[in-house]
C-alpha cells in the first residue's frame, strides 16, 4: 500500500456497496461471454447462447435488462465487442493472451481478469504521467515480472462522487481514474492533481481484484479455478 490508501479490506467492503453485483444465474453467463470474447472477436447473442447452453430469449434478456446490461459495449450490428472490462476493440491497455491481443478498459481490469479466467496474460499500457511504457506478465496467482519494477496502479476511493452516478456512468467514469504508473513518484504527482484517488501497489491491486471475484462470481469459479 502507498501513501494514505486505506487497507485493502476496507476499500473493498466500500466497493461492495457502490459496485453491480451478478445472479446466480448471471454468473455462469457473465463467465461464459468473457471466455467468448477470449477468441479475439465480437460475440453475437445467438453464439452466447450455444455457449452457455441457454435459450436466445434468455440471452436477449438477461443482456439488456439486469446487471450484465450496464457492463456490455456493443458494435453497430448489436454484437458484444466488450464486456466488464474486457474488449476485442482497441484501448491503452493491451492485454495479450495466447498469442491473441485484447484489451482491458482500466488497469485493474487487466489484473483481476487473469483471475476470473484463469488466464495467463502479457498487459501492455503506457504511465499516464511520463510516457513511460509498462509491460508485465499475470497469472491466477500473482504476477509474473513488471518493467519497470516500480509499477503501481492508481484507484478510486469508493466515496468519491463518480460512485453516485447511475451505474453505466459509474463504469465509465471509473476508468478514467486507474491507471498504470511506471514509478510510484509518478502516480503520487498524477493523484495529487485528481481528487478522491490514491496509490496502490500492484500486489494490492490484485488482491483486489480476486475479491472482487469472489464476490461477484462465487462459486461459479471453482471450475475455473480448479
């Protein structure tokens, strides 16, 4: 942890409050349209549903009107180019698993996915506040290597005012604020400037992340996890 973050535990207990949570019967979609976007292509609501094993009437639905609804991008013919956090489309984290290149939406999407996939991923992105460019090695139990080796993820304090926003907006805005940094100087000079975030470090962050799951998947993860 750096600076004045608040401990883990109690950043998640907040996150909890602020943040969508899955059904039961959302859980084991949500996993499934993650492992579909894995193939590197948009996902059509008629494959989602070969895939889960699941009517399309009951994909159309639970897609566009539960928690799930507010966590999918879409391209223009209604295909899922993006889903909690995971995209087939281009941003400035590249996540690259299996020699096929993804991305992630925020920084801490790129670590807590690695867990809830199972995946073992190289995530690319560049310190907002140098140019400095970050790569690292993920996998379910931690990471692998980092260059540069000071690198930290910048985090949002679950009371900031972005959390009173509708969800759609929450997710949006979010990401605007977690961030790789190549040194924890500069991910001090960068928070300084945004009110309402602070520092963590990348185990941190991950750990996060797998609580995150815990909660948001349950059980659903044992097949995963093995």
């Amino acid at each position: 942890m750096t600076g004045s973050a608040p401990p883990i535990a109690h950043v998640f207990r907040a996150l909890t409050t602020k943040l969508c949570y899955f059904s039961d019967a959302e859980r084991g979609i949500a996993l499934t349209l993650y492992r579909e976007l894995l193939a590197g292509d948009p996902v059509s609501e008629i494959q989602l549903a070969a895939a889960a094993d699941c009517s399309p009437e009951d994909i159309r639905t639970i897609s566009r009107a539960s928690a799930m609804a507010s966590m999918i991008s879409r391209n223009s013919t209604g295909d899922i180019v993006g889903f909690g956090g995971l995209a087939v489309t281009p941003t400035k984290h590249r996540f690259r698993v299996d020699g096929r290149l993804l991305y992630t939406w925020c920084a801490w999407d790129a670590l807590f996915l690695v867990d809830a996939l199972n995946v073992t991923a190289t995530i690319e992105s560049t310190c907002p506040e140098t140019g400095a460019a970050i790569v690292m090695m993920a996998r379910r139990d931690g990471i692998g290597w980092v260059e540069p080796s000071d690198v930290v993820v910048s985090f949002v304090l679950p009371a900031a005012p972005l959390f009173d926003q509708s969800t759609g907006e929450t997710i949006g805005s979010f990401c605007h604020y977690v961030h790789f940094f190549a040194s924890t100087r500069a991910a001090i000079a960068w928070t300084a400037r945004h009110k309402g975030t602070f520092v963590l470090t990348l185990s941190d962050a991950f750990r996060l992340g797998q609580l995150n799951n815990d909660e948001r998947f349950g059980s659903a993860l044992n097949r995963i996890r093995g």
